[in-house]
C-alpha cells in the first residue's frame, strides 16, 4: 500500500468521526425542532443498529462484488456522495420524516466508508496492505478522539449548518481522493500481476496470521470466532472503561474543570501506540499481540480505577489506550488475514458490526439508567478489567488448543 493511501485512509476515519461528534452535539437541538426531543437516545440506538445491519450487508456484498473499482468504484462513490448529502440536510429538515429519513441515510450510506476499502485493501494488495490499513484506520479515529473534546468546546452553542457543511466537504473530498487512490492500487496490482485473473487473492501475507494461507478452512473459521469473540469483549471493556468510566474518575481525582484536557490522554495513548504495534503485529502476529493487549487492558483499567492519584490514573490511561489500540489493529489485521480467499469483508464487517454492538449496549444500560442501579453501581468498576480479562482468556486457550492440535500433526503453530 502506498504511504498516501493510507494517509488518506486515516484522513476519511478522522473526518467522518469528527462527523459523528458533531452530530451528537447537535442532535437534541435539531431533534427538539422536529419535535422528537425525547427521542435522543433512541435515535442515539437506532443509529448503532443501522450501523450494524449495514456494516454486515456492506461486508457480504464487498466480498461478492469483487470487480467493483474494475467498474471505477461507481456505487462506492454514489454511496459516499449520498451519506455527504445527507449530512448536510440534517439541519435543514424540517418535518420528523424527513429529519428521520436524511439521518439514516447518511448512517446507513457511511458503511462504504469502513468495510469496502479495508476489505480491497486486504485481497488486490495484500495482508500486509490490510494490516497498514487497520493502522490507519486506527490512527485517523484515535486523533479524532483527542481531538472531540476540544470541538465540543468550540461548535457547542453555535448554529449547526457551518459545521455540519464542513464536516461533509471533508469526509467526501478525503473519500473521493482514497476511491482514486484505491483504484491507483487496483491497476499497480493488475500490472504486477500480469494475466492473473482479478479474483486471485494477492498473498504477500506478514507474520500477521503468517501461515493463514496454510490453515484448513474449518481452522480458519475457528480462529476468526475466537478473534471475533475476544475483539467484542474487549470493545465492551472500552465502552465500559472510557465511555462511562473515566470522566468520573477524572473528576474526582482533577475536578471538572480540568475534564477537557484529561478525556484526550487514552486517545492519546492510543494514537502513539499504532505504530510499534503495528510492527509488532508484523514481527510476532497478530494472535500473540492480541492476547498481550487484551492483558494489558485489564491491568491499565484497574490501575486507572483504584489509583491514588492523578499521575497514577493518568499513567494508566495511557496504557489503556495503548491496549485498545493494539486490540483493534490485531483484531482487524487478523480479520483480513483470515478472510484473504474471499471472506475479507464478511470478516470485516463482523468486526465492525461488534463494535456498534458495543456502544449499543453502552448507549442501553445509560439509557435504561441501568448504570445507577446500586447493585450495578458497585461493580462496573470491575466490568471494564474482567470483560479485557475474559478476552486475553478466550485467546489464550484458543492459541493453546492449536498449538496442541498443530503439534499433534506435526505442523508448525499459526500465529
């Protein structure tokens, strides 16, 4: 993969979240006009199943359409455009149909945005492109992460049409140029390839899950579920963790007003982690580099919530950070690995589709004010640590099955 596709890559992640960060802080003032002000959070729910309805069927049909940029990405454009469009009406309607309709759409349409080019990324160029890929993907969310609270700050109170315009221009410009670029991959592909017909997976496979391509289909499926399986559990530790755990944390230890500047240090342990763990991922696979992270989650979420002080939980949150990072880029370098003879997006969007679960279920417990319950109250605190611990757990008997079953046939172990 070229350095600015995937420059590119991060640049369409990091916009469209900040999209997602602007429309939440608008959203009861644009909700309330149309008269569905009560509605909020479950619209907030209907958008992460949309999300994950989408992220399946986009995932499934990527893989059947695999000569979809040979046609010029066509429907990958109109679908970008589309979401785009969208975005800018929000403000603009009116009438609770409309408003509804304009919301979906542009939810819906935004899987094109996820899916269909990792997934491209990881057949016509290879694993080691899919690995780069979900780096940075991961580099372009975990920046507009650190970035989020600050344009809160700056957008809160002010009329939505500016940045509702601008946060579409720049998703649909870094979208347009990643479609060119990906189709600039396309053709460097099929020139290196010669006669090779389109639909041979290009196998320049890493350490990522190195002897994928040497692996049974059943072993193949098997690992997928167990790195599907711990990737959801780790994706509920971090909703759990950060999303409904950390501000209050933070609070205590800091004060509110300090609040602003501490939300963006997991982001920020994130973004600087991306890097050595994607070689990581490269140098001792993504299995081994998953159960590590899934480990060191739990140990960063405990020191974050029994710190004594602020460097303490600070400290900690840097290294939660790192974890969820090197989580994410394992689980979803493994995804394309696994899925390189033609499941690539079916993975993917299993992937993907987990992670709406996750703040789907993170959205209903606050909603349904579950999170107050006293029995409740009292243990979230450890939900976070046992749900990254049930994850390392998962893998690491999954990894040790294999090695067993592999050592038994006298094959060399997967990573």
């Amino acid at each position: 993969m070229r350095t600015h596709t995937g420059w590119l890559f991060a640049a369409v992640q990091l916009f469209f979240t900040l999209s997602w960060t602007v429309y939440v802080v608008f959203l009861p003032e644009l909700a309330g006009r149309v008269g569905l002000a009560s509605s909020v959070p479950t619209l907030l729910l209907a958008d992460q199943l949309v999300f994950l309805a989408t992220d399946l069927w986009v995932g499934r049909y990527a893989d059947r359409a695999r000569d979809v940029f040979v046609r010029g990405g066509r429907w990958l454009v109109a679908a970008v455009v589309s979401s785009s469009l969208a975005f800018v009406l929000v403000p603009h309607a009116r009438g609770r149909a409309l408003f509804l309709i304009v919301v979906f759409v542009w939810v819906a349409a935004s899987a094109a945005l996820r899916v269909p080019p990792a997934a491209f990324l990881s057949r016509f160029a290879g694993p080691r492109a899919g690995q780069r890929g979900a780096a940075a993907y991961a580099m372009g969310m975990g920046v507009a992460g650190a970035l989020a609270p600050y344009v809160q700050m700056r957008i809160r109170g002010k009329s939505p049409v500016l940045p509702f315009a601008l946060s579409s221009a720049a998703v649909v410009i870094a979208a347009l140029a990643l479609v060119w670029a990906l189709r600039a991959e396309l053709d460097k592909a099929l020139k290196d390839d010669g006669d090779a017909p389109l639909d041979a997976p290009k196998t320049d496979a890493p350490a990522t899950v190195a002897t994928a391509a040497a692996l049974t289909l059943a072993d193949k499926r098997r690992l997928a579920v167990a790195v599907l399986g711990a990737a959801a559990a780790a994706a509920l530790a971090f909703q759990v963790h950060f999303a409904l755990r950390s501000a209050g944390i933070f609070i205590k230890l800091a004060g509110l007003p300090s609040l602003p500047n501490l939300m963006p240090v997991f982001w920020v342990g994130f973004s600087l982690s991306i890097y050595p763990v994607s070689r990581l991922v490269t140098a001792r696979g993504a299995l081994p580099t998953m159960i590590a992270a899934t480990a060191f989650g739990a140990a960063g979420s405990l020191s974050v919530e029994f710190a004594p002080s602020l460097p303490t939980a600070v400290v900690g949150q840097l290294v939660t950070g790192a974890a969820w990072a090197a989580t994410f880029v394992s689980a979803m370098s493994a995804c394309s690995s696994l899925g390189h003879e033609g499941e690539e997006g079916r993975l993917l969007g299993r992937f993907f589709a987990l992670l709406a679960a996750a703040t789907f279920a993170r959205l209903a417990i606050v909603t349904a004010g579950v999170d107050k319950w006293p029995f409740v109250a009292g243990r979230l605190r450890l939900l976070a640590a046992v749900a990254w611990g049930v994850a390392a757990l998962w893998l690491l008997l999954r990894a040790r099955h294999e090695v067993l079953s592999r050592n038994s046939k006298g094959e060399a172990p997967a990573t």
